[in-house]
C-alpha cells in the first residue's frame, strides 16, 4: 500500500503559466516532505522541502504548500519555464524515528510547452 | 563539486548472472541508500547505512541481493542469480544525516541501468 502516492503521472503547461503538481500521503506520522526533480538519465535532485508545523516554504519560483488536515501537499511553479520539464517527486519522511530515509511517491512527468 | 558515483552506467546481463553495481558517496557523508526505480513501483528504498553499519534492509530480497560497504568510499550492492524482474535503474544516495532534516538532504547519483536478459 502506497503510502505517498501521486496520482497524476503527467501534467502539461505553457510556458509562462502555473505549474501545480499534486501529492497525497496516508500517514499522519510524516514529519518532513520534499520534492526532487529527475531529468532523464540523471538522479533525482532535492528541490525544496517543508516541516509539518509549516504549512507553506517558498523558494524563489518554486513554492510548497502543506495542508496536514488533508494530508496533501502541492508544489507550484510560477512562472513555469521549459527547463522545469522533468519526473517531479513528492518524498516525505518520519524523521522522529526512521533516521531520515525517504518514501516516494512514483512521479509526475511535468512537460512545459514554450 | 562533489557528487555521488556510480558504476557501471549501464549493465545488460542473462539471467542466471552475478550483478554487482558500485557507488562512491560524497566524502563526509556518513549515510548511504540504496534505491530501485521502476515503473511500475517509483522509486524503492533497498537498503541504507550509517556509518557503514547497515541499518535497513528490509525493502531488499533477501535471498539474491546483499549491499555492503567494505569503507567509506565505496558502497555496493550485489544481485546474484540476477532475473529479468531485477531490471529497473538503481540509484545509490548519500547524505549527512546530521539530524536536523532541513540539512539532512540526500544526494542522489546518475543510477546504473540494468537489463537482465
């Protein structure tokens, strides 16, 4: 059973327009939450991360909400750039107790179309 | 610029064949991850270490994979009989694991594609 799950796997958006890529979580432990960025025949790089007594980290365009009622959290980018396509994963953690490792969810392939 | 290496990129074997891929973690880093990506799955935690001790393996088969970490420079992870369903990228990470999570970030490597035939 999934405990991160991304439910779309592709998402499609103009250039210059809101990227929003979505992520739902199952268990309320998760204390920490990250997204990383994957271009292809590359590792996933850390792109911005929020706690869960946040409900929103910002990052230049790169914004994370966190709604913990809803165990959603939504990566925004704005203005979004041709450069930004890439496999986007929402990654969450237990840090009281699992040292820190990570669970992901299985992606969403942004594509920005110039 | 540091970064985490791994060999070999890419590695197309039989069924039947020893695997063993390698990874370098970015000097200091004293936590290593082992993980697999597939479709079908996303990305998998296999294994990890602190300090070289393994501290979770428990996302791995145990009766074909095994992980080690003979010194802090080298991390490797091994497939033996490899099968066709072991096919998938798999990613070595490492990271600083200070305990504050907002330093803690994991460093991920190209990954070796394997294919097993």
């Amino acid at each position: 059973d999934q405990q991160v799950k991304q439910n779309s796997p592709s998402l499609s958006v103009q250039e210059g327009r809101i990227s929003i890529l979505n992520c739902d979580y199952t268990n309320s432990m998760f204390d920490y939450f990250l997204w990383y960025k994957k271009y292809p025949a590359e590792g996933p790089t850390f792109l911005i991360s929020i706690s869960s007594i946040k409900d929103k980290n910002e990052d230049g365009r790169f914004t994370v909400f966190l709604n913990k009622s809803a165990k959603h959290l939504s990566l925004h980018i704005v203005p979004s750039q041709p450069g930004d396509s890439a496999v986007y994963f929402c990654a969450a953690s237990f840090y009281g107790g699992s040292q820190g490792n990570l669970i992901f969810g299985k992606g969403t392939k942004l594509s920005v179309k110039p | 610029d540091a970064r985490v290496t791994q060999t070999p990129r890419d590695k197309v074997t039989e069924m039947g064949q020893e695997v063993t891929m390698r990874c370098q973690p970015i000097l200091g880093h004293n936590t290593v991850f082992w993980y697999r990506q597939t479709m079908m799955q996303g990305l998998e935690l296999l294994a990890y270490f602190r300090n070289r001790a393994p501290l979770d393996d428990s996302g791995m088969p145990k009766d074909r994979f095994s992980a080690e970490m003979p010194d802090a420079t080298l991390a490797t992870l091994k497939i033996q009989p490899s099968e066709p369903r072991d096919s998938a990228v798999y990613f070595c990470a490492s990271g600083p694991q200070t305990g504050d999570p907002s330093t803690d970030t994991q460093y991920f490597g190209p990954g070796t594609r394997l294919t097993v035939l």
